[in-house]
C-alpha cells in the first residue's frame, strides 16, 4: 500500500522494480524476498504436491519415492511454464485474490457451516444455512467478475 501511496497509478504489480537498480536499501529488499522464496517453496511446494496427490486419489501405499519424484517433476514443469509464460506477476495476484479470496471468505465458511449443521442435526438453524449458502452464491459471482476483470484488464499475463 506504500508503494502505491509513493508511485501512485504509475505502480508496477512487483512493487521493488519501482525503485531504482542503484538503491541500497532496495537491492538489500530484493535479496531478502529472493531467500524468502528460495528456503520457503520447498514447504510449500510438498504442501501442493500432497495436495494434488490427494485430489488425484493416489493412495499412501503407492506413494513410493518414484512416484513422488514423477510428481515434482511435472508440476514443477507445469509452474515454471506459467512462471516463464505469465509475465506480469500483478495477474496472477488479481486472479488469485478474486477466486481464492472469495472462496475463503464467503465459499468455504458457508459450506463448512452447513456441514456442522447437518451433522448435528440442527435443522432449527436452516434459515442461517440459506443465508450463508446466499452470501456463499455472491462470493462466487464475486469471485467470477474479479477473475474476468483480472483477466481483460491484464490480458491474462501477457
């Protein structure tokens, strides 16, 4: 929010390419976001691979150290292909905030309320349930402008 208070609209998504090659104090941000990323992806990346292990269905027992390694290579290919593709981080950051904020915000509480209802068999809290699974329906209609309004005003990465 600093950076856009001191560039105004003229802005860069990665606000550190606003300063100057020949800033100290910038060169000494960038090192430290660059090592931020280097030793924090590893947690994250076992994150998403288990993830997608999860939604693919690959059960525990075939989860050997061959499959793990098929695995990390070709979502790795995938990501450093949007990374070498996408050229414009302020996109991804657009696209993410309008479908994954929303969903965190007004998607997954919504559906997570209505499962803790219906297990405990509260059926005295249905009209909550119908607000939370309206306020969910506007998170998503949200989170679909948002997405298209990333998209048209960045072109999609390009």
């Amino acid at each position: 929010m600093i950076g856009f208070f001191t560039f105004g609209k003229a802005c860069d998504g990665l606000v550190l390419n606003n300063y100057a090659g020949t800033d100290i104090l910038m060169s000494l941000s960038r090192i430290a976001v660059a090592v931020s990323l280097v030793f924090s992806y590893p947690l994250a990346f076992t994150g998403c691979r288990d993830g997608f292990m999860d939604i693919a269905k690959i059960p525990m027992e075939k989860r050997s150290a061959g499959t793990l390694n098929v695995v990390t290579l070709a979502l790795l290919g995938v990501i450093t292909f949007c990374a070498i593709t996408l050229t414009d981080v302020s996109f991804v950051l657009a696209f993410g905030g309008a479908t994954l904020g929303n969903a965190l915000t007004y998607v997954y509480p919504a559906l997570m309320y209505r499962a803790v209802v219906k297990q405990q068999e509260r059926t005295e809290e249905q009209m909550g349930v119908n607000v939370s699974l309206a306020s969910a329906v506007l998170g998503i209609v949200m989170g679909i402008i948002g997405a298209r309004m990333a998209i048209l005003k960045t072109g999609g990465g390009h």
